[in-house]
C-alpha cells in the first residue's frame, strides 16, 4: 500500500497558526491528487514534526483527520506546542494575554474580549490538546525538561487529555535536554526506536 508520510517543518516567515494549517490542508490534498493522476497511489499517512512543526502536526492529525483524503494512522511529534492558553506560557496581564491571543490566532481581540467565548474558541481552535478525545490516533511525543521555548506547563493539557481519553501514547521526556533534544542521545534512540515501532504497528499490512 501507498503511505505518505508527511513532515511539518517550523516556519522561517511566522504566520499564524490558521494560516499554516490550511496551507498544509490543501498542500496535503495537491499531493495525494497528483500521486493518483501519476499511479502513486497514497492510501494511509501519518504526519511529524518539531516545535512549531509539531503541534501543526498534531493539529493535522486531530483536527482534520475526519476530513483527510486519506486515513492519518499516527502522529510524532517533538517539543511541540500542545496548548496555547496564555498563563500556561507565563504570567501575563490582560493587554498581553491579547496580545499573544491575537499573534498565534490571527484575530483582533479588544482588551474587553479577554477570557469571551470567542476568545476561549480562538484559542482552543489552535491547541491541539482541546481536540483529544476517545477516537484520537496514537501519538508520539518527546519533551526536553529544561525546554525554556516550549515551557514544560504547555505540554501539561495534552497529556490529561490523552490519559483521561485512554488514548494510546508514547510520551519520552528528555530529561537534560532543553527545546532541541540534544543532550539525551540515549533517549532519542528510544524516540527513533519508538518511531519505526509506530510505522511497523499502525501502518496497515
């Protein structure tokens, strides 16, 4: 069978978290298209990724899964964004709480917004944590523990949500390592060994 395995890369150019997600939408049905007009015939996929690449990752494989031409099987990801809920990242006062609201969503909160339903919305549309639920694909994740981009509170949601789901998940925590995983060889051979695990069990025979 055809698999596709689709690697979100952090962007050089910010945009927000909106803006990517759909570009990698239609990017993901343009290649599945033209693999099938070739004779390539993709018929599963999973999607990976690191940091900013990783909660797209993971926002791929739990927000648009349903909807993905082809089945998403499993997702791995490392040091990934999990929720983007202000206080997790620091303590902040309202006008920066819009602030940092308005740059990862792309809207154009009031300060008299903070903490509506709507705000509560933009967030949770861009926080992969807020989209775990029973029927969740398995996922791989790998977190340094003395991340100072991605601080450890962030990744806190994702992981009760998935253990409250009963979702299958690998979590690997690098324990002297900061946001790039470097200063753990030991634990990114388990993470590799784990990653051909995952493509072994999930991608169909």
């Amino acid at each position: 069978k055809g698999r596709f395995l689709a690697k979100v890369y952090s962007p050089e150019n910010w945009e927000t978290f909106n803006i990517m997600y759909d570009e990698i939408v239609r990017s993901i049905d343009e290649i599945i298209k033209v693999s099938d007009e070739k004779g390539y015939h993709i018929t599963e996929m999973a999607t990976t990724g690191e940091s900013a690449g990783g909660c797209l990752a993971m926002l791929i494989a739990f927000r648009y899964g349903d909807d993905a031409p082809v089945p998403i099987r499993f997702v791995m990801q490392e040091s990934g964004p999990a929720s983007f809920i202000p206080e997790l990242w620091t303590d902040v006062d309202s006008q920066k709480k819009i602030e940092f609201v308005n740059n990862m969503t792309g809207e154009n909160f009031a300060l008299e917004d903070c903490d509506s339903e709507k705000y509560n919305e933009a967030i949770a549309k861009i926080s992969p944590a807020s989209y775990v639920n029973e029927n969740t694909i398995p996922i791989l994740l790998a977190y340094g523990a003395g991340d100072l981009v991605v601080v450890p509170k962030v990744k806190e949601p994702l992981l009760e949500a998935l253990e409250e789901s009963n979702v299958k998940h690998d979590y690997i925590l690098f324990p002297n390592s900061g946001h790039s995983l470097y200063n753990d060889p030991d634990k990114m051979q388990e993470y590799r060994a784990k990653m051909k695990e995952y493509v072994e069990i999930y991608f169909q025979n």
